[in-house]
C-alpha cells in the first residue's frame, strides 16, 4: 500500500535545527529502503559487465578498446541523452512513475544483453541500459532531497549511495558464480530480470513527496525553461569548479572499477571466482565502510555553509589516486589486495557529500535537473570517457610490450589470449603483454584522481551562501 507518513518527514523546526539521523521516521526509512534498492539494480547492472567482460572478450573475440566502448560511450551516450530529459519530466509529473518506468527499461535491456551474438549487439542492449538508467540518480536524489532537511542529507545520500558499494560487492559474486556454473549470458539475466518485479513495487508502495502539502521541503515553484535554470547553476562558482571534479573523479572511477576485474585476472591468473571474492572485498567490503563515513563525517562538519562536502570529496580523491596507484604496482596479488580495500575506502567517502554539495548548491525547484547536469560531467565525459582512454592506453602499452619477433599484438593475441594449441611461448608472450597494457593504462585512472582533489578543494572554499536553516549540525 502506499505510504501514508508522509506528514512526519523531517523538516526544518521553527528554531532552524533538523531532527538527527536516529529521529528519522518510518516513512523516510521505506524511501530509502525502496531507493537503495533500486540503486543497487542501477548499478548492478553496469558493474556485473566488469566481471563478464573476460568471458564476453573471449567468446566475442574483442579488443580492449571495444570493452572500453561497451562499458564507456555506450552506455553514456543514451544515458547523457535521456538523463535531462527524464529530469525535466520529473520535475512536472509524478517521479514515482518515471522511475518505475525507467527501472524496468534498463533491467529488461540489462538481461538481453546476454543474447548478445557481436559487439554491435551487445552495444545495442547497453544504449538500452544507459536510455532507462540516465533516469535513476537524477530522480532518487531529489526524492531524497524533498525527504530530508540540508544538513542531514550528506547521511541520507550517503545511505542511498551505499547501493554503490553493495552492487559492487554482489556483482563480482553473483557475476563469478553465475558465470562459472552457467555461463556469462545467464548472469545478466540473473541480475536484470529482478528489476522489472521492483519496478511494480515500487510503484504500488511509493508515494510522490509534491502530493503531501505539509511537506515544507517541496519546492512549490513551477519548473522553469532549461535555459534560465542552466544560467542559474553556471553563475555559481563553486558548481563549476564541482562539475570540473566530478569528470576527472567519473573518468578515474569508471576506469578503475571496470578494468580492476580485468587487471587482476591478468596480472595474477586468478580464477574469476577468486577475482570475485576480491573486487566484493575491495569494491563491497571497503565501499561500505567509506560510504557511512564521508557522509557522517560530511554532515558533522558542515558549519553554516557546507564546505565540507565537496571537501571530503577532495580528501576521497587524493587518498583513491595514492592507494590505486599502489595497488598497480604491487608484485604479488595479496599485497594488491590489500591496498585495493584502503583505495576503494577513500574512493567511497565521496558518495554521499559530492550529490549533497549539489543538492545544497541548487534551488529547490531544480534538483533533478541539476542532478542530471551533474551526471553529463560524472556519465558523460567521466565514465563515458574513462573506459574507452583506458582501454586504448592499454591496447597501445600491448603492442609496445609484446615482442616484434613475434609479430602483431592484435594479430597474434585475439581477445589478449594466444589461440588454443598455440606454443607455450606465445601464450606467455599473449599474457604478459596484456597484463603490461592494463597496468599502463590504469595509471590514467590515477592521474584522474589527482587532478579531481584540487577541483574539488576549489569547489569547497568557493561556497558563498549559507545552507537553510544555517546552524551548524553539532550545536543541534
């Protein structure tokens, strides 16, 4: 049934101070519960494609480029297409619907993507996931943000961006599993189909905030033309400076949570069973606990204007880059392992304080849409792009790396692996070079990172307004 609680969401007390995070209401809990759920589907559904992706490259005969393109513009192109759009529409309809709808799109097209036969297939089905899923964020978060006053959003966000950590941590098992017993196709139904049943659900039982006229957190003004809301978001600085950090940061984390899979696989021989146990330990693991902590740590901090948001992004992005790059240097696969999970802690604080920095930033009557701006900078031109330059920086290090008496990587190599019956001496060329390829391109994912902390640091010191209802969080 729907929820009928919704006079009980937090809002702003005539004194100014919001209610903590253990006041929360069961009404707040069911959003969020429901959003997490859907998030994990959203997500899911692209990182289930990190652990596939050997199987899929062999079977298909692709190169890393073409990886790069399935899991990069691909899937950004339609979801760039379809995100400011779908957010326009929310910001006029009823969100429930629209995201009930999009939910059911990306998870239907997710499980074709396992009848797949080439690379323009299997590219076909992943515009189909980026066409329902540019819909996902941009309208969870203002779902959010009607629920939830400024200063407690960094942990509200932070609990909804913990799909994040616990999709990375189920793909790589159910992905390994599945895919070992059954095969790669099997497993983007297993993880595809649930969707379409959540998507009735969440239909049936969710309420649209706007429909509660108690809700003083609603924004009650007509949306405006895209043009002027545009204009009112690029006046600001401090959005500007996030937008910047949020393509180097989507650049940095597209890469590494594709190729990370990939990398391990190569550079240690690991079963993907064993490489599934180690992405759920680094990305699942890790992810959670850096997730709670940024947003706890966001909201404790956040003083009159809420610098310390963007601020503990720019703390996650420094820590990620450092501990990435250890992580690829490192001579043995325990050794890696270990400082994947402290990369991946930092790399997760930003979760929840990057989308409440923008959520703080924007009027109220734009969430959604400057949500879905925002997600043109972390889709488009960071995850989109961070793939794909990945995946050609680790063509190119191949080639360079495999002997010329040997002849043509790409020739010799098809799919990164010698052909069967091949001699001994080529297949460890094959692997050798592949691994060297990889490593080389995910130092790009690296620098990504530290080019983001700064812009994020900019993004912080450039705050000018106060938050509503502006007292500071530990004086509540």
């Amino acid at each position: 049934m729907a929820i009928e609680e919704q006079d009980a969401l937090a809002a702003p007390s005539p004194a100014g101070t919001f209610p903590r995070a253990a006041g929360w209401t069961r009404a707040q809990i069911y959003v969020l519960v429901l959003l997490v759920l859907v998030n994990i589907c959203n997500y899911l559904d692209r990182g289930v494609l990190a652990i596939l992706q050997e199987p899929i490259k062999r079977d298909l005969a692709l190169q890393d480029w073409q990886l790069g393109m399935i899991s990069g513009p691909a899937f950004a192109i339609l979801y760039s297409f379809a995100g400011i759009p779908a957010a326009r529409i929310a910001e006029r309809v009823n969100r429930i619907s629209v995201l009930s709808l999009a939910l059911a799109l990306w998870s239907g097209m997710t499980a074709l993507c396992g009848v797949a036969g080439s690379f323009g297939h299997l590219v076909l089905a992943r515009l189909g996931v980026g066409a329902g899923e540019g819909a996902c964020t941009p309208v969870s978060h203002s779902l959010v943000a009607d629920t939830f006053p400024p200063q407690r959003r960094g942990l509200a966000l932070a609990v909804l961006t913990t799909s994040i950590p616990l999709a990375q941590m189920l793909a790589p098992l159910i992905g390994g599993f599945v895919a070992m017993t059954y095969g790669w196709r099997v497993a983007f139904a297993v993880v595809g189909l649930p969707g379409i049943a959540l998507a009735v659900l969440l239909r049936l039982t969710l309420r649209e905030p706007r429909d509660d006229a108690a809700n003083t957190l609603v924004s009650r003004a007509p949306a405006g033309r895209f043009r002027d809301d545009l204009r009112l978001l690029l006046r600001l600085r401090c959005f500007r400076w996030l937008f910047l950090a949020s393509v180097f940061m989507g650049w940095a984390v597209g890469a590494t949570n594709i190729f990370t899979a990939s990398y391990f696989l190569r550079q240690y021989d690991l079963t993907l069973a064993q490489v599934g146990m180690v992405t759920a330990a680094g990305l699942g693991v890790a992810g959670l606990v850096g997730t709670f902590a940024g947003g706890w740590l966001a909201d404790r901090f956040a003083g009159r204007y809420g610098r310390s948001y963007p601020g503990m992004c720019a703390v996650a992005a420094a820590g990620a880059g450092l501990f990435f790059l250890i992580t690829f240097t490192r001579p043995t696969w325990q050794a890696a392992v270990l400082f994947l999970i402290v990369a991946n802690l930092f790399n997760d604080l930003k979760n929840g304080p990057n989308y409440a920095a923008l959520q703080n930033m924007a009027p109220p009557h734009m969430r959604t849409t400057a949500t879905a701006i925002l997600m043109v900078a972390v889709i488009v031109l960071g995850t989109g792009c961070g793939p794909l330059i990945v995946g050609v920086a680790s063509d190119l290090a191949a080639a360079r790396a495999f002997p010329d008496a040997l002849g043509s990587f790409t020739a010799v190599c098809p799919g990164g692996k010698a052909p069967a019956g091949a001699a001994a001496l080529l297949h460890d060329a094959c692997a050798a070079a592949s691994a060297a390829g990889l490593r080389g391109g995910l130092m790009a994912a690296c620098l990504a990172y530290a080019l983001a902390a700064p812009c994020f640091l900019l993004s912080a010191l450039t705050i000018r307004t106060p938050l509503q209802g502006a007292q500071d969080p530990r004086e509540a």
